[in-house]
C-alpha cells in the first residue's frame, strides 16, 4: 500500500485544531464558516486576481465555488488518519485554487493548458531550466536562479517563439535577465504564435516540436488513451512500480506524457496511484524514482518493485498488441 504523509510524524496547521477538537456539530460547522470566510476565502480571491486580473464575472464566481466545495469536502476528513496532514492552511487553499484554476482553463481553453504543458515540461526536464515557487507564485528561469527573490519580468513576445520550444526560452530569459512568472511565459507564447481557441483545432498543434521524445511516443491521441485505459487496469502495486519508474529513452520521466497530452490530469494519476493529490504533486519533479524509493513506499525489495514493473509491461504489451 502506498504511504501517505499520515505515515510520519507531522504537525497540523494550528488553524485546524478546532475541528479536530470540537465534537459538537454546530460548533465545529460554525468553526468551519469562520475558516473560509476569514482564512480561506481572501486566499482564493488572490490567486483568481493573480490569474485573471481584477474583473470580476460569474464564470471567476463558479471557480470560487468549486475551490469552496473541494475544501468543504477535505475538511469533513480532517480527522480521517488516511489523508495527509495539512501543515499550512494557506499554502493548501493556495493549492487547491490553482489545481482548480488549470482544471477551468483545461476545458474551456485546451490549447492553452496543452501549451502549459509543454512549456512546463520543458522547463523540468531540460538542466538548462528550472521551475520553482516563490511565495505562492510559480516562477521560472534558468537553473542557477532558482530561488532568487528578484523582481520577476515580463517576457517581451518578440523574445518567445513556439517553434524550437527550449532555445525560444533560452533566449527569452537571457533577454529578461531574471526569473519570470511562469503563467506569463505562457501567454507571451500564445500571442506570439497568435494561439486562438476558436479556430486552431487541438489535434493540429505540432507535439514534436517540444523535442521530448515522449511526446512523439503519444503523438496518437488514440493510442496515449488506450495506454492509459491499460494501465488503470493493472494491479495497484503494478500501476505505481510502472510510473513512478517510468521513463523516457532520454532517461527522463514518461508519465508527464499523459498531462501534455491531455489524457489524464496530475490529480487523475494520483487517483489510480492511490495516493493523495497533494503529495504526488510534491514528488512530481522527482520522478522518476528509483527502485529502491519505490520499494520503500511500497514496503517491499528493490527486485520485487522490478518484477511488478515487467509484469506490467508484459501485460501492456499482450493488450496493447490484441488493439
């Protein structure tokens, strides 16, 4: 069975220790109103102003709402010792409003969130790169910037192409000078290739230009969809020794593939991992995992965690081949 943070040692956030305490409903629902109203709620409206400036309209309204709904739905579990310990309250809602912000953006723009993907792919596995969070805000630069507290600039469209994605960026921050945000890189790449939802079908943006050779490994939607399929088939302790180990014939992490090509969410494969959201999040750029990383969140030997993966393969293979 996959650890949670449950597993060790951690403390809650101070904030929360009303709910674990109190036993009367009204009391703890009355605690629960005072933490949204007053703790969550001026996170949120933050990371929407910070997203989509200070307009307001009903559709910013209905993401405030799902954020609201998902956090009423991890609070009522609060106590339950299976789920991870929220150590900062802030820092989770901050979590929870951009997971819910991509999820909006992946449905009504799929152009745009399949360009955030290959530019956040690029910037986690290129050495030249690296992607980080300061404060709240996700930044990007080169890797010997990471964790710069410098003003971040923003990249002037002239300086970003969407052809020849890694050494458009290369250029663009040696340009800037300092980290930028990373959400502005993406909209300085949409206006400079002219990205438009309404009239460039999904299926024509060219996936082998971002150079990864996983991305030409799913460039067929149909077969990255029955992989995917074959994979949420497979036994549990096959499906984490498969991707969690996964890599590409650069050595690099495969399960990113399934992101950029828009088949299953980070939020998606955690589910079929069985672990929570949160903490595949956090372990995402260190994927992959060795076999004896995987072997010790599994709780088995370093040569069991190699057989599940070939079992899973071979599986792959036979179903795949019958398709």
């Amino acid at each position: 069975m996959v650890k949670t943070r449950s597993d060790d040692p951690q403390q809650i956030d101070p904030l929360l220790e009303p709910l674990l305490e109190l036993q009367d409903r009204a009391a703890r629902d009355e605690a629960l109103g005072t933490l949204l109203t007053q703790h969550a709620d001026p996170v949120i409206r933050r990371g929407l102003r910070h997203r989509f400036g200070p307009a307001q309209s009903p559709e910013l309204e209905d993401i405030r709402s799902s954020v609201i709904v998902r956090l009423l739905n991890r609070l009522e579990r609060i106590d339950d010792p299976e789920a991870d310990h929220i150590e900062s309250f802030a820092d989770y809602v901050a979590m929870v409003t951009y997971n819910t912000i991509d999820d909006y953006a992946r449905r009504r723009n799929p152009q745009r969130t399949l360009l955030a993907n290959r530019v956040r792919y690029v910037l986690t596995h290129d050495s030249r790169f690296a992607l980080w969070r300061r404060d709240r805000d996700l930044v990007c630069g080169f890797a010997a910037w990471e964790g710069e507290r410098a003003q971040t600039q923003t990249l002037d469209t002239h300086d970003v192409e969407e052809r020849a994605l890694a050494d458009s960026l290369d250029r663009a921050f040696r340009r800037a000078g300092v980290p930028a945000d990373f959400h502005d890189v993406v909209q300085a790449l949409a206006v400079a290739t002219g990205l438009n939802e309404t009239t460039t079908p999904v299926n024509d943006i060219d996936l082998v230009d971002a150079t990864p050779s996983a991305y030409e490994q799913l460039a067929s939607r149909e077969a990255a969809d029955a992989l995917w399929g074959e994979i949420r088939q497979l036994p549990v302790r096959q499906r984490v020794a498969l991707l969690f180990g996964a890599r590409d014939s650069s050595g690099q992490s495969a399960v990113a593939m399934f992101p950029a090509a828009g088949v299953a969410t980070i939020e998606q494969i955690a589910v079929v991992l069985e672990m929570q959201h949160d903490e595949l999040a956090r372990i995402w750029p260190d994927l992959p995992l060795d076999d004896n990383t995987i072997a010790a969140r599994l709780g088995g030997s370093r040569q069991q965690i190699i057989n599940l993966r070939k079992s899973a393969r071979d599986r792959l293979a036979r179903r795949l081949k019958r398709r």
